[in-house]
C-alpha cells in the first residue's frame, strides 16, 4: 500500500550545524510532497512543497527535491537554528483517490544553543 | 485570510457529554478535513468534506458526527466518547483534493474523563 518513511528521531543538532532528514515514499500514481512543521502545542504548517519530479521545494533556508527515481524527498538545511526545534513530517498528497495525504510518523528535532 | 480557526482550544468532557468541535476558514477553499492526533504520532485522517458533502469516512465511530453547514464551517459533534478518544483533533482545509497544500487549525485538545 501507500507509505511515507521517514527516519527515526528525535535529532539532536548544535545551533548552525546541516540538517538532513530522510524520506522516501511509495504510492500509486504520482503525489505531491510536502514537508509540514509542526511546533510544541500547535497545528501543523506547510514547510514546502513539490508536484512533479525534480521541483525542489523551499522555505525559510529549507530545501527538498522531489526524486522520482529514487522515490525521496529528503528535508535539508545548511545552518539550523534553536527556533528549528519541531517534529518535521514528510507527506504525500493526492494518492488513492485524490483527497488523502499519507502522513509519515514524524522526526522531532532538537537543536542546542 | 490565509488562517483556519478552530474552537474550543481545550475541551474536558465526561463520558455522557455531548460537545461540538467547531472549524471555520475563509480561504474559499471547498474541501475540509478532520484529523485525530495522538501524542508523538502523525495525524490520522477521520473525515473529508468536498463541496459540503461528505467524500470520505475512514471508518470513525459514530460517536463521532460531522457536519458541514456550509462552505466555511465544519463540525464534530460528540457523544459517549471513551477516554482513548482523548487526542488533539486537527481541522484541515485545501483548495480542491489533496494535490495541494492542507492549511491546518491549531487543533483542540480534548481530554474524556
């Protein structure tokens, strides 16, 4: 079936040091990405997108490229910051059937001043 | 507008209560969705309204409601809940389907005594 992975928490980084997350997927069809955000006690928030192979998705110094060939869709950033402390989820949208996005379980980040 | 508000923050009820969960935007967007969260988990889709109608039910349980009054509102109306429903429920809305991006509410906590 439908699936995201995403690597395993929680990430503990230094303040400006390079953030990868992995993720990878497998769906029917051919999803959106996106990575949303999601801070202690609030909603989740769109971080970036991408619709088709190869667009790199970017925001606030985060960058991902949708990679058709090898189904992924890795979150970086080249300088974190303490306020980057979240659980980051990567998500495919329009699978089986158009209305669901498959959620993968979430990496929470920590970054120390 | 660009915001999802959700209503109340913070809900306590007993297990006889019956209490509504409230979502509105005003993003012209016409598909809605409603999200359970656990602690440490992803969202986990229980509803999805399109165009006011009811498109998909992930088999939730019926002590769980919804209801779409119109193209700006959506519901959750709840009766006899179990303390496991306990949860942080989100309120989510697009443009048309899941090829775009999901705008999601702060969520309401929700403790079942």
């Amino acid at each position: 079936g439908d699936s995201v992975t995403q690597m395993e928490g929680p990430v503990t980084l230094s303040e400006e040091a390079f953030l990868t997350i992995n993720c990878t997927y497998t769906a029917t069809g051919y999803p959106s990405l996106f990575w949303y955000v999601q801070y202690p006690g609030e909603g989740l928030q769109l971080l970036l997108k991408a619709t088709k192979a190869d667009d790199k998705g970017s925001n606030k110094g985060f960058e991902a490229t949708y990679r058709k060939e090898t189904t992924s869709f890795h979150l970086e950033k080249g300088s974190v910051q303490v306020s980057d402390s979240a659980v980051y989820f990567c998500a495919a949208g329009g699978v089986t059937g158009g209305f669901k996005t498959i959620f993968g379980a979430g990496t929470r980040l920590f970054v120390k001043a | 507008d660009t915001e999802v508000t959700q209503t109340p923050k913070h809900l306590v009820m007993g297990m006889t209560n019956k209490k509504s969960l409230k979502c509105e935007q005003h993003m012209g967007h016409r598909a809605m969705y409603w999200y359970k969260q656990k602690a440490k988990k992803p969202p986990e889709l229980m509803f999805v309204y399109s165009y006011e109608k009811l498109s998909i039910n992930e088999s939730v349980p019926s002590r769980f409601s919804p209801e779409c009054p119109n193209s700006s509102l959506l519901n959750l109306h709840l009766h006899a809940l179990q303390p496991e429903d306990s949860a942080l429920y989100l309120c989510a809305s697009s443009h048309s389907g899941d090829y775009n991006e999901q705008f999601f509410g702060p969520g309401t906590r929700l403790t079942v005594l």
